[in-house]
C-alpha cells in the first residue's frame, strides 16, 4: 500500500495531525529513529559511550541484564549461585541461545569473550570491567595464556573467581564489555568487526552508513520476546532542526526533544499527549582538565564554578528539564545526604581571579557540534568571560571529540555519564579513581588517594550500610576538590508520532533491547 494511503488510513481510524513524505524515506515496518552522533564503534569490547551502547543493547546479550525494577536479571544465564565469600560466581545458561549464524552459545565463548576484552592487543578501554576476576591483571600484563578466575565447567556452565569480594560485579555483568561474541566472526573480520557486528540479541545490523544511518533488521529465532517491527533505522541528524522538520513530515517515528522545541510541543495539546518522559540516571557536567596549569589548581576550579549560574540555565535556558546536580551521583541512586557544592556568587569569583592574577588566561573549551550543546557552551562562554577567562569553544564530530578529551588537549569540556548499571559505584570508580584515566572515563585526569581509598573500601564491602557511608566520604571528597562543574541530571522527554504505540522509556539505555517498539493497533503496517 502506498504510504499517502497507510497516513490516510490511519486518519481515518485514529485521527492523528495529517503529514505527509516521501516514501523513499521510510522502510515499511520500520521504526525510525533520530540519533545525533554516528556511533563510533559497535563492537562491544570498545564501546563507551551511550550511542553505541544503546545499539549494542540490540544486537548482543550477556550473562544477566536489568529489568524493569533495575534489580539484575537473568539474560542468556538461566541462574547461577554465589559463594558465601562472595568471591565464585556459577552460571548456568538457557538452551537455545544462537548467533546469528545458528550456532549455539556455550559458556566457552563468554570466556573467549571476557579475555578478549582484557587482551591488550584489542585495546580495549572497558578492561576496569574485569580486572577484579582472579588473574586478570597477570593476562593483561602477558604472565598468563588465559585468566585463571574464568573457567568453562561444561558447555552451558561457566564458574567466575573474584581476587576479592567485589559488590556490584553483577551489575558489571550487564554492561557492553561483557556481551558475548562468536569468536569465528570476530577473527574473520578482525579490525572491522565493528562494523559486521555478530551478537545474540533481538536485531542484527543490515546497513551502516556513516554519518547518515544504521538499519537493524529483526531476528525471527531471538531466544527471548521477539520484536514487534520489522526493524529499526536510525537516521543520523545532528543538527536539532532538521532533526524537527524530519519529524514533522513524518519521516521520523520518535524524537528526544530538543531544547529549542520543548515548549512548543508541551504547549500543544495534541503533541503534548504523545510526551513520554522520565528522570534519567545521568549526570551533565564540564569536566576540568586537573593534571596542568592553570585548572591543576582546585581554589581556581572553585572560582570558576562559582562564577557560572547553574540553576539560573537550569531553570530558563534548559526549562526546568532536570534536576539540579549537588555531585556526580544521581539523585535517585543516593543513598546518603546531599553533598553541599558551591554556591553562585560571581562577586567572590571574580575577586578570587583577579587577586591570584588569573585575569586574561584562555582556555580551551571543547563541545560535540550539536546545536543544544553549542547554545550551552556560549552561555558558560559568556559566564566564564565575565570573570575576566577568555575562553576557546571548538566544536567537533563525535569520534574526533572523543579522542581529544582521551588525549587531555582541552582545558575545559563538556561531557555527561548515563547509568551503564544501577548502583551508585558507576559514577565514582570509572570516573574519578585515579586508575582511570583517559577512555576508561577519568577524563579530567582526577587523582585523590582518598577517593580511591573509599571507593575501592566500598566495592569489597557486602555490607549496603557500610558501602553507602563509604561512597558519601568520597562523593564529599570529589565535591570539595571539584574536578567537574556539576550541572544536572537531565529528564528526558520524547515525542512519538501518533502512529506509534506509547513509548516505554529506560532510566538504563542498555535496558532498551528495542523488543517494546510496536505501531498502534490502527496503523497499516506501520512506517
């Protein structure tokens, strides 16, 4: 059927705003999808950030998962029992778990998997994921053929040995790093793997063109709920109103909502019921560079935070879309008091700068050329520059920016961290222990003794209450250092079309496996 009579159907039955587009950009059954960055990799070893998780959560599995009350799950594991040292994790797997060349997973591959990670030649920067299992460190470091703690019991039992008691290895376990990959495909296909991605999930990858889209295609023998739409496309469109105007003619399905269009589609009865939002677990920020001159200086950090209106942007500019962040952590996961972060007050700011002669000094200030993100940066431009800092914005792609902030050439930057697990460990020990940094996500190159100390105090401890006192000492620590300006955690609004069943949206982008997205009831065939 023609796609101006599938619109004409629909209207008719569901009474939706009348669009129309040209069907060349539409894949009937597909859902289309805006995203804002091409994703630098898809293979699960050397994904960090959240585009290429999100992807990578459709095509591969691991071991557990987080469900909807983001406690763990069982994923491809059936079950498994821990040792009352908590040290030895025993996994049992389902039957009839494939890769898309129908070969079935055996716990063999998990291992084969899990050392590929910690392999040096793959490179990976997700290797802080593993190092706490039994021998890890001595593989990595060439001593060993393979990681003595990851042992294949039989084919559908694999036994994991921690160092130590390590409490949230299991949320670890629902991470990218630990899919399973076939290890066939993999060296067939060696350094481009990423882009012939083999996994067990509900979609294989059909096309990636970069820079343009990645098209999923659904898979009819996934082991778990199989998906409601023939496939996904994602259409890579940076710029927020093209992004818009693709939406408007119906040639995108769902949107993340740009600041700049928030309040029209609030205000609009018709679009506002098709809103579906959700607190996020994540954590804007505008990371310091702490290992050089000037910003190794933590009373500088402290000017320069206070010279910058947080809730000022929070409450106009950004419109109320978030919570004020006090630290990294999210509100939700705190389980302790609110750390107390500094203060507005660009009098004591600017006195501070001018009496240590800091007047005139320019930095280097880096963004991702995406239009909310610029506008953001030329606010905390224009604060920064009031107190006397000239500062740089340079704008880049995703994958050049990216490598940048690794490589410690910005002086200022601005980044966020979403959840990869629900457990307050995930936006502490990646991002400020001092083992980290660079890629592996201690990117403002933080070191504190003390904050390692707690943080790692707390990961070997299976006391909560303990565990909770511990990550409050060093989200203190952190917070009176300041190697971040800490912004908001963002609530995410999205708009569907009305052909779209309600969305269900994810507080953990890995917990989206795309297997809810279905057309209403009304529509056609969707797309």
């Amino acid at each position: 059927m023609p796609l101006f009579c599938r619109f004409m159907l629909y209207a008719l039955c569901c009474l939706p705003i009348l669009v129309s587009c040209s069907s060349r950009d539409r894949i009937p059954g597909y859902i289309h999808v805006r995203l804002n960055t091409n994703p630098t990799t898809l293979d699960p070893a050397l994904i960090v950030d959240v585009t290429g998780g999100s992807l990578a959560a459709k095509l591969y599995n691991g071991l557990v998962r987080i469900g909807d009350d983001l406690k763990i799950r069982p994923d491809i594991a059936e079950h498994w029992t821990v040792s009352p040292d908590g040290r030895v994790y025993t996994f049992s797997l389902k039957r009839g778990v494939t890769f898309p060349n129908e070969r079935p997973v055996s716990a063999g591959d998990f291992k084969y998997s899990f050392e590929r990670v910690l392999s040096p030649s793959t490179r990976s920067p997700n290797t802080w994921v593993f190092e706490k299992i039994l021998g890890a460190r001595e593989f990595m470091a060439g001593g060993a053929e393979e990681v003595r703690g990851i042992r294949v019991i039989d084919d559908r039992t694999l036994s994991i040995e921690l160092s130590r008691p390590f409490s949230p290895f299991l949320s670890l376990m629902t991470t990218a790093a630990a899919y399973v990959v076939p290890r066939e495909e993999v060296e067939r296909w060696g350094v481009d793997f990423s882009s012939h991605p083999a996994g067990t999930g509900p979609f294989v990858l059909e096309t990636w063109l970069p820079n343009r889209k990645v098209q999923l295609k659904k898979r009819d023998d996934y082991f778990d709920a199989p998906a409601h739409v023939h496939g996904i496309v994602y259409r890579i469109i940076p710029e927020d109103l093209t992004a818009v105007t693709e939406f408007e003619i119906g040639n995108i399905d769902i949107l993340t909502i740009p600041a700049s269009e928030y309040s029209r589609y609030r205000m609009d009865k018709k679009k506002s019921d098709l809103i579906s939002s959700l607190p996020g677990l994540n954590t804007y920020y505008i990371g310091f560079n702490c290992s050089r001159w000037p910003l190794d200086n933590p009373d500088l950090r402290r000017a320069l935070f206070r010279g910058i209106d947080r809730e000022k942007i929070l409450n106009t500019f950004y419109e109320k879309r978030g919570r004020l962040a006090a630290g990294p952590v999210p509100d939700i996961l705190r389980r302790w008091r609110e750390p107390v972060a500094p203060s507005f007050d660009m009098q004591a700011a600017r006195a501070y700068i001018e009496q240590e002669r800091y007047t005139g000094i320019t930095l280097k200030f880096y963004v991702t050329a995406e239009q909310e993100i610029i506008d953001i940066a030329e606010v905390i431009q224009a604060y920064l520059e009031k107190l006397g800092i000239r500062v740089i914005v340079r704008q880049l792609e995703w994958s050049a920016y990216k490598e940048a902030v690794n490589r410690g050439e910005p002086d200022i930057f601005y980044l966020s961290w979403w959840a990869d697990y629900p457990d307050p460990e995930n936006f502490l020990f990646p991002l400020f222990h001092s083992s980290n940094h660079g890629p592996a996500g201690n990117r403002t190159r933080y070191v504190n003794s003390h904050v390692d100390h707690y943080v790692e105090r707390a990961e070997g401890s299976l006391n909560d209450r303990q565990r909770w006192r511990l990550y409050q000492m060093a989200e203190d620590a952190i917070v009176a250092d300041l190697p971040w300006i800490f912004l908001w955690h963002k609530t995410e609004f999205v708009i569907r079309q009305p052909w779209v069943a309600k969305l269900t949206i994810y507080p953990i982008y890995s917990m989206d496996k795309g297997t809810a997205l279905k057309f209403a009831e009304c529509s056609a065939t969707g797309g």
